[in-house]
C-alpha cells in the first residue's frame, strides 16, 4: 500500500470525516531537506470532521499528528495540514 493510501485509511478511520484529500507533494520538495527517490515524504491533508468542532488548530494538528505518529515517526516527513469542523469556512 502506498503511503498516501495508508494516511488516508488512518483519517478515515480516526475522524469520519465528511471530506478528505491527501495530496503527495512530494515532487515539489526535490532536492530539500527530507526528500526520498521516490517521494512518498511530504503530503497535505484537507479534512473536515464533526471530530474537530470546538477544537482550537493546535489541538486539530496534535489530533491529527497523534493518528499518525507511526508514520510521522517514519517515511514522513513532512505534513501540512488543513483541519476543519463542518461549516467553517
């Protein structure tokens, strides 16, 4: 499974969410600290989850970066991450 598969598994399964998008931007990091043949090593994530209502966005990106730790931990390494409760803008 590719990571980008295995991210979005976790969030999914994490966060219910009503919409998700993990992009691979890893291309766009060539030649930067980080960066593998291969890519695989940064990623954004947009989501929106009831999960995150009420939550400031420190505590959506712990939320987030807690789901992820194995990965985090590992072949990632760079996240960007947009994290919204339904009907924010």
């Amino acid at each position: 499974m590719v990571m980008k598969d295995t991210i979005s598994n976790k969030l999914q399964e994490a966060f219910t969410p009503e919409s998700l998008q993990v992009v691979d931007e890893s291309l766009l990091h060539e030649g930067h600290s980080g960066h593998r043949p291969g890519g695989e090593t940064h990623f954004r994530v947009y989501i929106v989850s009831d999960a995150f209502k009420g939550k400031s966005r420190v505590d959506r990106h712990r939320m987030i970066n807690s789901a992820l730790a194995a990965e985090l931990a590992g072949s990632v390494h760079a996240l960007a991450i947009q994290a919204k409760a339904p009907g924010e803008g």
